[in-house]
C-alpha cells in the first residue's frame, strides 16, 4: 500500500512519522465532528503555531487558505525540500 500524502506539503507521510489529524474547522470553534485531513504532524504544529483558532475557523478552513497563508506558504517552500521522515522543531508561535 502506498503512504499517504500530506495535502499541505504535499510529501508522502512514510509510516514510520509522526502524524496527526487536522480538523479544518477547530473543534472549540464548532468542528468536533466536521472534516479532517491527515497530516505530517510536523506540518500540523506549524499551522497551530502560525495561526489562531479563530483564524482557523474564520479564515484558515480549507487546505487551499492555509497555503495561501504567508507564513505556511514559506514554511511549506523549506519544508518540500527535505526528506518524508524529516523532523524538526517547530519556531516560536506566532501568538
């Protein structure tokens, strides 16, 4: 079976990785049983350290937004460059 794919990076995610569930509308923002996407669970930290739940749910709610977002645009510009099992710290949160 193939490894699943990041959609915002856009890496496979290889079996041995951290990976974690999105909610692309916040739980605490009315999400708890709307849509999820599977993500490398370094790129998971890197939206909620980029972005506020608000954000999230007001503005950031679709993979396609979150790409937009400058921050996650530069980060996912680093990111496509490294290996599927690649695993970092994440910067300081933005808030």
């Amino acid at each position: 079976m193939d490894d699943p794919i990041c959609p915002l990076c856009l890496r496979s995610i290889p079996a041995n990785v951290a990976q974690s569930k999105h909610h692309l509308i916040p739980k605490l923002k009315g999400g708890k049983t709307g849509e999820t996407v599977l993500l490398h669970h370094l790129c998971h930290k890197e939206i909620h350290a980029s972005l506020t739940e608000d954000e999230l749910a007001r503005d950031y709610h679709s993979i396609d937004a979150l790409r937009q977002h400058p921050r996650i645009a530069k980060f996912i510009n680093w990111i496509k460059k490294r290996p599927a099992d690649f695993n970092s710290r994440v910067p300081n949160k933005r808030r």
